[in-house]
C-alpha cells in the first residue's frame, strides 16, 4: 500500500514527491517504530471476513510533532498518510480512520492536528473537511 500511495503522489507531483528507489522498504523501518510508539497513532482498515486470509483495506500514520518554540501550540499531532485500497473507496473508509485518529491524538492530549493534501487530491480534501479540517497554510513550490 506505501508503495502505491508514493506512486499516486508522485504522478501528481514529481517534484515534490520524487521518491529515492523503493520508498516502501525504507519506510517499513519507519511505520515499525511508530506502531510501538505511544504518541503515534497507527489504524489498520481490515477488509477481512470469516474464515478467508487477512485483506487490508487500507491504513492511516499519524505522529506527535513539536512546534517551533515561538507558537504557544508545543507539539501537535500529524497526519502523514491515510490509503484506501481502490476496492475499497467510497464506503467511508477513511473517514473512520480520520475520526478514530482524531479521538486517538485528542486521548493523548493534542490540542490540534494537522495535514498535507497534495493539490489535486479532490477526494482526499473533501474527506478531511467532512471530519472537520479547515484549509490553513498553501505549501508552494519552485524548482531551481
């Protein structure tokens, strides 16, 4: 699943998401260490039912980050990446996923949560809103 959200990203993208080669292996490392972490939010969507092997359906990655010391917020929780496999889109996936985060960051004790949504990424956008997120700061890119 990373490998085909760093491959959606990068087609919308490429200067931005330009993923050294197999971006997936090196961030399997990274999502271990977050499963065990107690300020980190991991959520599995399984699509599994009785009696067959185990199906994900999708997954969403949120960490604690601490604030640059001049803001009066210290840390606050980020979403880095919500998938839904294609099969599995438009059942409210990922919005479930998002509440559940949202819970999971306001039982630990943040005060705020924050986001990226690639420009173009429509669906994803809507997604956020409908769970309450607002627009904030526009991310702008020049290549040199």
């Amino acid at each position: 699943m990373v490998a085909k959200e760093c491959a959606f990203h990068e087609r919308l993208d490429p200067a931005k998401y330009g993923f050294r080669p197999d971006p997936a292996e090196m961030y399997d490392g990274w999502l271990r260490a977050q499963a065990t972490n107690s300020k980190s939010v991991f959520l599995v969507a399984d699509a599994t039912t009785p009696g067959e092997a185990g199906r994900l359906a999708g997954f969403l990655i949120g960490t604690v980050v601490k604030e640059i010391p001049i803001y009066r917020i210290v840390e606050f929780g980020f979403i880095h990446d919500v998938w839904v496999e294609e099969d599995y889109r438009h059942e409210g996936l990922a919005r479930q996923m998002v509440t559940l985060a949202i819970e999971r960051f306001r039982e630990i004790g943040m005060k705020q949560i924050r986001l990226d949504v690639i420009h173009g990424n429509d669906a994803a956008r809507g997604v956020f809103q409908t769970c309450g997120f607002r627009p904030s700061a526009t991310e702008m890119l020049i290549e040199l």
